[in-house]
C-alpha cells in the first residue's frame, strides 16, 4: 500500500526503547522473588522470540504523542515505557493462562509452559508476573493511569470467560464474537495506548485518538489471527494451528461461512463436538468467502486505524503508526 513508501521501520526507530526490554523484564521477575522455580517459569515466553507488537506501538504511540504535544521529558519516556512493559507482561500473564485453559503444548516455537511444569505452578506464574506488573504501575503514582489500565485487566478475564462454553442464537453470534475480540485482544492495546496519552496529560481528544487507534488495530490483529489459524501451519506461526475448531470456538472466517453454508449452524451450536464436524466445518471455511471477508473486516480497520493516526502531527513515529496497520494486515505469523 501507499504508506510502504514511508521506508520507516518501527522496530528500528524504536530501538532504544526495545532493546533492553526484555532484559528489563526478565530482571524485574527475578527480583520480584526468593522463589528460583517461580521465577523460572514467568520468565519462560520472555525470550526475545515474540513479536513485541504491544510494546513497539505502545512506543510509538507514545512518541508520536509526545511529538503532537510538543513535549517530551526522559522522565515522561520512561513512564511511559512503563506502561509498554506493563502491556507486554499482562499479554505474556494471559497467555500462560490461557496455555493453560487451551490445553496448548506448543507457543512461540517451543514447548509452552504447561508443557514442561504442572498446572499448578504455572498457574501461580501468571499470576506472578501479573503482580509484579501491578507494583509497577502502582508506583507511577497516578490513579488515571492505574484506571485505564486496571480496566484491561477486567476485560481480559471477561473476553476468555465468554468464549467458555457459551451458546448464542445466530442473530447474537457476531456481536457476541466482536465484543469477545475486543475484551480479549483490543481493550489491551487501546487502554495501554490511552494511558500513554493520559500520563502525558493530552486532553480527551488526544486520549481518545490513542484509544481508538488501539482499539482498531488490536480488532484487526486478532482478525487475522483468526484468519491464519485456517491457513498458516504450525511451524509458521509456532503455536498449533487449525486449533480453534477443536476448542469448540466459532471465530469470524467460520461465522461468516455459515451465510452460505447453513448446515455450520448446528455444528456451531454444538460446539463442533460431533465426529467429523472440526474437519466439514474446516473444509466448508475453505469453500466459502468466509476467510476473504474477515480479511476484509481487519482491512476496514486497519484503514480507521491509519486515518485516527494521521490526526497526529507528522512524525517519524506518526508515520510508524501507519505502518504498523499496515504490517497488522500484512502479517503471516
Ligand atoms: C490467547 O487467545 C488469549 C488471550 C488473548 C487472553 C487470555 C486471557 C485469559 C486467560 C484471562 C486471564 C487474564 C489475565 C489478566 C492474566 P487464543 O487462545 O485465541 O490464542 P492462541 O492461539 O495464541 O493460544
Ligand atoms: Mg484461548
Ligand atoms: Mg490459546
């Protein structure tokens, strides 16, 4: 697309700021307790190897507020590095968590977490990382910031607990899927990226552009995460894919299928439990336009996200922005 003509890469704009991030993370895991074991396991997905895509827009975000507003202090910087911190624990916090409730044994190239200790501990390593992560923002000392970011918290638990065993009628079915995407995936990109504005004390204008902007990207990013677990391998994405189906989930690529493939009804009722129901609904996604359309649906808000960006002075990190919608709808892993 037309924003490729830019040639900025937001990772190396970022550099300073992600170089030592998850050194940064790992040393305040370690510090954070007496328990070797315990330490261990939180540190586990903080290997360098995931795609830091929280941190690098919650950055970028950042700066190119910084930049809109004409001010920008070390200090303001490294608060607002903070909060990327903070977004990229709670992720990592969920995922344990959710490696867990999945059932998953493969993340990130490498056996998961469950995969190698009991479920008890790692449990008790989310929840871990998820305190050392609260302590961290508490001490920013500021309760607007500790508002917005508490609230992806609760959405979080909330866009996993929808999608336990729920059943909706068909006219409920998309709503239902968009706020889940949103609790589960959105609120966490919105929020951290709002709270970068509010630390900075923009006024609500800006807030809301940093917010929304979140918002859009993170419902395009699990989008097309929805989209590649019908079409990406394994080895590609390093974690199971095909897999939604087996949990029973109905994601967009399947909801829209159901149009011109009615018999997905039942099976989307049942939670895909019968035999050969995961493998004709896989195929009747395959043969419907369901992927194409839910391509489409990320591609919409990928285009909001880079318009809401462009309500920012021109920066190098304004022009990131952009491109990172970009490389959210562009991605194969
Ligand atoms: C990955 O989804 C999971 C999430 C985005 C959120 C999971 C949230 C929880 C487990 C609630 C606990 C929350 C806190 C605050 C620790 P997925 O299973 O669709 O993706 P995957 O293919 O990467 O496993
Ligand atoms: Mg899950
Ligand atoms: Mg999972």
């Amino acid at each position: 697309g037309p924003v490729r003509e830019f040639q900025i890469d937001p990772y190396i704009i970022l550099d300073d700021d992600l170089k030592y991030f998850y050194d940064d993370v790992r040393y305040l895991l370690k510090s954070g307790t007496s328990q070797p074991e315990l330490d261990t396991i939180a540190s586990y997905y903080f290997d360098g190897q995931g795609k830091a895509l929280r941190p690098m827009v919650t950055m970028l975000m950042a700066k190119a507020i910084n930049y809109h507003l004409n001010n920008e202090s070390h200090q303001l910087v490294h608060k607002q590095r903070q909060i990327a911190l903070f977004s990229e624990m709670v992720h990592s916090a969920s995922l344990v968590h959710d490696d867990v409730i999945d059932q998953s044994d493969f993340r990130r190239g490498k056996p998961s977490v469950n995969a190698l200790w009991n479920h008890k501990k790692v449990t008790m390593a989310g929840d871990y990382i998820l305190s050392i992560a609260s302590i961290m923002i508490a001490r920013l000392r500021s309760d607007d910031v500790t508002i917005v970011l508490s609230q992806i918290l609760t959405d979080l638990v909330q866009g996993e607990f929808m999608q336990l065993g729920s059943r909706e009628t068909e006219n409920e079915r998309f709503a239902h899927y968009l706020t889940k995407t949103y609790r589960k995936t959105a609120s966490l990109i919105a929020n951290a990226l709002k709270a970068t504005a509010v630390i900075a004390q923009a006024d609500d204008n800006v807030a809301e552009v940093a917010f929304q902007y979140g918002r859009n990207v993170g419902l395009a990013f699990q989008l097309v995460d929805d989209m590649l677990d019908f079409v990406s391998s394994s080895e590609q994405m390093g974690k199971p894919t095909a897999a939604d189906l087996k949990l029973g989930l109905a994601t967009a690529p399947v909801l829209f299928a159901c149009e011109k493939y009615p018999e997905l009804n039942p099976m989307v009722m049942r939670r895909f439990s019968e035999p050969g129901d995961v493998e004709r609904a896989f195929e009747l996604v395959h043969k419907s336009h369901g992927l194409e359309q839910t391509r489409f649906l990320a591609k919409k808000h990928c285009n909001e996200a880079i318009r809401l960006a462009q309500e920012l002075t021109e920066s190098p990190y304004q022009k990131g922005l952009q491109v990172v919608a970009d490389l959210v709808i562009n991605r194969m892993k």
